[in-house]
C-alpha cells in the first residue's frame, strides 16, 4: 500500500531551495575540477595543480556556506509554528529565557541591563511565547554555523535531537577545521619545513567532496526532520507552560 503523499511544508520551502543551489555550486565546482584534470591528463597528468585544489576547496566552502543559510532560514521559517507545539522546541526556548533574565539578578549591572532589555521585549509583544520565540531566533541567527557546537545547538533548538541525524561532531570539527583554514588563511602554511614544499596545504579530491557531501547531507536530513515534525497531526501543546511560569517569577525580581 502506498503511503499519502504529503505536501512539502511552506516553512521549508526556502530552506528546500537554498539546499538546492548549494548541491549545484558543489556540483559545478567538482566538474570543473574533473574537466581540468581529464585534460591533463591527455598530456600526462599529474598531481592536482593548486588551481585544482582551489576549486576543491570553494566547493568545500559552498557547501559549509549553504548548511549554514540553511539552517538559519529553517530557524526563521519554522521555529515560530514549532515552538507553539513541540515540547522540544519549548524545552530548549525555556532554557534560553532563564538564561537571558538570569542577568536581573546579577550583580553586574551590563547583564542586568541585558535581562531587563530582554524582558521589556518579551512584555511588549502579543504574547509572551512569542515574544522570547523572536529574541531567541535573533540569537540563534546571530552567529556563523561553521562549528559544531553551534550546528549542534541550532538542532536542538529546532526539537531534534542530534544523534537523530547521526550527526557526528568528530567528523563535523575535522571538516569545519578544513573550511576555516581555508577562509580565514587561504590553506597558506608559510612555516613549511622543506624549503621545496608547497607553502600550502594539500587538499585531496576525496577529503574535499566528502567533507562538502556530509554537510549538505546534513542539511537535507534536518530539512526533513523539521517537516516530519511540521506535519505530524496531533502534535500541539499548550503554549510553553514553564515559560508562562518562569516569566512572572523574573519579572518581580526585576521589578524590585
């Protein structure tokens, strides 16, 4: 028997594109690498030319850069709906909130602007759900997805737990090691001990497109958790019941 098919949620549909255009830098950059090195190796070959590296290395890059929008753009799109019937989701925005009031009670005085800030947020919006929803989305959005940590964080925040996506944070540090060595030094080693070696890191094709086909598979496997859990019927909640208490307990001892 085949299973319904169900509508791609509209909270992904950016998420979904962004995903695509990121697996079409990846393949572009990996079949120019291939045509320069096929016609090399007319004229017998060799080992990867720096020039060859470098679209390896952008391809890598690509695909690190694509995780990343996509995953903000999920946070953007589909954190509001969830955080209003996940408890995962209400978990973790709990656990945000004590964190940014936990200034008010503090004796220096730069949190405690910061909580009471926070709090004046939360007071003005329509409801207080809503209110840490978009400060916390703010935060969330606020910082590069290139380690992971914070890829690690922006899961849980969206109700997944992480080995759910067989995440694995060894290999996701390695690639993300390799990504910010060539972003932020263009792969240059000028320290190299032989006085004949290549004053920059050597990057294989293999270490390159696994390393850029784990991220983007990473993507694709979050994308579709968020729309499981987007689409799952009778998955409501009442609206974050320890964030409705936990509010009125901070706010009296701002207010004091």
């Amino acid at each position: 028997m085949k299973k319904p098919v169900v509508a791609t949620p509209i909270q992904t549909e950016r998420a979904r594109l962004i995903l695509q255009f990121a697996r079409e830098a990846r393949r572009a950059f990996q079949e120019s690498c291939d045509k320069t090195r096929l016609d090399r190796q007319k004229s017998g070959g060799g080992a990867l030319t720096m020039a060859e590296q470098d679209l390896l290395r952008a391809m890598l890059v690509f695909a690190a850069a694509g995780l990343d929008s996509l995953v903000k753009q999920l946070i953007r799109d589909a954190l509001r709906p969830l955080a209003a019937r996940d408890r995962a989701v209400q978990v973790e925005l709990e656990t945000f909130a004590a964190r940014q009031l936990r200034g008010d009670v503090s004796a220096d005085e730069s949190e405690a602007a910061s909580g009471r800030k926070f709090l004046a947020h939360v007071l003005v919006a329509s409801t207080p759900l809503l209110g840490v929803t978009e400060q916390y989305i703010t935060d969330l959005t606020g910082e590069s997805m290139q380690s992971a940590e914070q890829l690690f964080k922006a899961v849980k925040a969206l109700g997944i737990d992480p080995p759910a996506l067989d995440l694995d944070p060894v290999e996701l540090k390695k690639i993300f090691e390799a990504r910010n060595q060539i972003i932020h030094e263009m792969d240059i080693v000028l320290e190299a001990r032989k006085k004949q070696a290549r004053k920059r890191r050597s990057r294989t094709v293999e270490q390159m497109t696994d390393g850029a086909d784990y991220l983007l598979a990473v993507g694709d496997r979050l994308i579709t958790a968020v729309e499981e859990k987007l689409v799952t019927p009778g998955g409501a909640t009442p609206e974050a019941p320890v964030l409705v208490e936990v509010l009125p307990k901070l706010k009296k001892r701002t207010l004091a």
